[in-house]
C-alpha cells in the first residue's frame, strides 16, 4: 500500500494529533505536535488536533505517495 507522511504543527505546541480519528503511534510515544507521523496511506485524511482547555480543530490534509504533507492548526482557548 502506498504512504506518506503527514507533519502536524500546532501553536500552542503540545496538541494530540488524531488522524481520521485515530491517535497514531510514533517513535517518541502518541502523536502530539509537532509531530512527524510516517506511513501514512496516501490519499486524503481528517486531522484533528485537541489541547485540553482549547477548541478542537479539524482539517483535511492530501498525503502524497512517498511524499510529506504539512498541516498547521491554530488552536483558541476555550
């Protein structure tokens, strides 16, 4: 199956990242940003960033056959 890798940044740093509503495993434990989340099947995908005392924040992102996707999430506070 071909994947890509998504890259997730959020401000305030420290966001869970779920990908199509899943919390991916990564080398350094859950997904929290800025995360690097490898092998991820290409095609398109819901990202949801979620900070405790913040609003969570949903896009959608194009992950590329060996390629690297960026999405960014500004988060308000609650």
């Amino acid at each position: 199956m071909p994947t890509g890798t998504i890259l997730a940044y959020s401000i305030p740093d420290g966001a869970d990242v779920y990908v199509d509503g899943i919390s991916l495993p990564t080398r350094f434990g859950s997904a929290r940003t800025p995360a690097l989340i490898p092998e991820i099947s290409a095609g398109t995908h819901d990202v949801t960033f979620r900070l405790s005392g913040y609003i969570d924040e949903t896009k959608t992102v194009s992950v590329e056959q060996g390629g690297y996707a960026t999405i960014y999430a500004i988060l308000r506070p609650m």
